[in-house]
C-alpha cells in the first residue's frame, strides 16, 4: 500500500516527478543561454554612435585651427581642438616651451573640456591667451598643461587619427608617451581627423609653468 502512494504522488497528468524536474533544467538551461547569447551581442555593439560624446567624431581637416591660434571648440564632443607648434614665433603668446621640456611641442591634440580639478567646465580666455576655470582659478596652455593650480594635472586627452580622403586609412595617430597621447603631426595628404572620446588618457602631474616665472599666487 506505501509503495503504490507513493508511486501515485510521483505521477501528475502522466508526467513523473523525475520528467518534470528534467523538464524545468532544460528550461532553465535554455533560458541561461538566451541571456548569455543576449550579453554577449549587448557587448558587440558599439555602445556609442558616431558624433555622440562617448564615440567617434570625424572632421574635415579645414576644421582645425590655425597654428598656435586660439583653440577650436566641439562642444557636442566635449572636446577642444588645438594646433601646436612651438618651433615657430607666431602665436608664442599662447604656445611656448618651458624650460623644462627639452624637446619642441608639435601636432594636433584633443583636450577633453573636463578641469582636473573638481570637474568645472573651465574656458578659453582670449584676452588672456590661456584656459582658466571659473570654479577655483586654475588655468591651463593651450595645449593644457598647467600654469596655475589648484589643477593637480594637466588637462586629459583623447585619441586623434589623421585619415585620407576615404574616411578610412589611417595615416597617423596620436602615440601614447607615459599614458598620454601626444599630439600628432599630420601628414600632407590629411583629409579627415577622427577624435575618439571613448579613448581619454589622463593628463599627467607637471610642474607648474608659473614657477617658472616666479608668478604664482
Ligand atoms: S574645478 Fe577647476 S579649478 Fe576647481
């Protein structure tokens, strides 16, 4: 009598217990690889879309600025564009080399709009040929390395590839020197620059420029 209520409780509209648990695994399996076939296309796809801050930005070269001239703003990609040289005089007042660097400072570079110190949106400042940073002072050369603080570093960067006229070759690209880019210097038949601010490289502790002068505060 045991054995045969037993055997009827393992048996439910013709499935027994074993069949159904069987049943419930499977479904579980199935359903544990739909969510991992899932993750791994959410992981495939780009997360961000060209032109969007997060992405790519591909600009006609004609978009830089002139040598040493005031910077370019891209605001939708949060990001600045500058032209650097310092071999040359024009525009030495917002581009110069300081004593402390040995070799010149040329190429473009992408400087990502962000103070190192707390986070402001600081600005250019014409007048002053310099960015300055309303929030608690700090300003910055052009091509972001500090001249006063209280900026613990100098402004963070992002990737610049230089590319030919079919939006695709690659014809340079920003090195990274103690994990930082570099500015890159563009080759003649540059026709598109792409910046991609999905690749920021933190700008690193220099020397203040104004303790060269003696002008801190
Ligand atoms: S956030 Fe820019 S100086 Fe403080």
């Amino acid at each position: 009598m045991a054995n045969a209520a037993v055997s009827a409780g393992e048996t439910s509209g013709g499935v027994t217990r074993r069949e159904f648990l069987f049943y419930i695994w499977g479904a579980s399996m199935a359903l544990f690889a739909a969510e991992s076939a899932g993750l791994m296309v959410w992981f495939l796809i780009p997360k961000f879309r060209e032109g969007e801050f997060g992405g790519t930005f591909t600009l006609p070269v004609d978009t830089l600025p002139e040598i040493n001239a005031a910077p370019e703003n891209f605001a939708e990609g949060r990001f600045w564009l500058v032209n650097l040289d310092t071999t040359i005089p024009d525009g030495e007042e917002r581009m110069f080399q300081a004593q402390d660097e040995s070799q010149s400072i040329q190429g473009v570079a992408a400087i990502y709009k962000v103070c190192t110190h707390l986070g402001c949106i600081y600005a250019w400042v014409p007048v002053n040929n310099r960015f300055e940073c309303p929030c608690h002072g700090s300003k910055y050369r052009l091509d972001g390395r500090r001249i006063e603080s209280p900026a613990p570093r100098t402004l963070d960067r992002f990737q610049v590839e230089a590319l030919a006229d079919d939006k695709a070759t690659v014809l340079a690209a920003s090195e990274i020197v103690d994990n930082f880019y570099q500015p890159v210097i563009l080759p003649a038949d540059t026709a598109f620059l792409r910046i991609d601010t999905g690749a920021k490289e933190t700008g690193p502790s220099q020397e203040l420029l104004c303790s060269f002068t003696g002008n801190c505060p």
